[in-house]
C-alpha cells in the first residue's frame, strides 16, 4: 500500500507554475486520504478566483497515479480556512520575500 511519505513526496513534484514552488511547501495541500488503492487530497488554492485549479487536479492526478499501489486519485478543492501566506514553509516565505 502507498504510504502517506511517498504521496507528499509525489506532491513536491506538483509546481505553481506562476510561482516555481511545491503545493506542499505552499501549504496548499490541508489533507490526504488513502484507503486501499485510492487517494484523496484536499487542497486550497491561493485565492477563489484561481484559474489553475484544472491545472492542479491534472497534474496530482497524474503524478499520483504513477506510484505503485494507486488505482483511483481524487482531488477536492476547499476554500475553508482560506489560504493565506502563514500557511507556506519558512523556505517558500524566503523564496517569495516574506517576512517571518
């Protein structure tokens, strides 16, 4: 069975094109579900109007579905809490010029 790790590690792979840093780091990603061979993932996006949420869905998909055990990926998007810059990794914060 897939493990929780090589998920998250699959999901570094996921860039915001416009920004060129992780959904993970971004704190994008809220939750993953893995029961047997399906994985759910429940994200954000940085703001409502977004318009790479097929993008994203496309790209977790596909890049889910390539680890061993994975037969079924579903991405559920969610604007509660939104998003906001406190929920990106210290490394993100530096990379885009905030102020910790």
């Amino acid at each position: 069975m897939v493990t929780q790790e090589e998920i998250i590690d699959k999901l570094r792979l996921c860039l915001d094109p416009e920004l060129g840093i992780n959904i993970v780091d971004l704190g994008l990603v809220y939750s993953i579900n893995i029961d047997s061979s399906k994985v759910g993932v429940l994200m954000t996006l940085t703001t409502a109007g977004c318009p790479l949420e097929s993008y994203f869905v496309r790209d977790i998909t596909d890049k889910l579905k390539k680890l061993k055990g994975v037969s079924d990926v579903s991405v559920e998007l969610t604007f509660e809490p939104p998003w906001s810059p406190t929920k990106m990794s210290p490394e993100s914060k530096d990379l885009l010029g905030f102020v910790n």
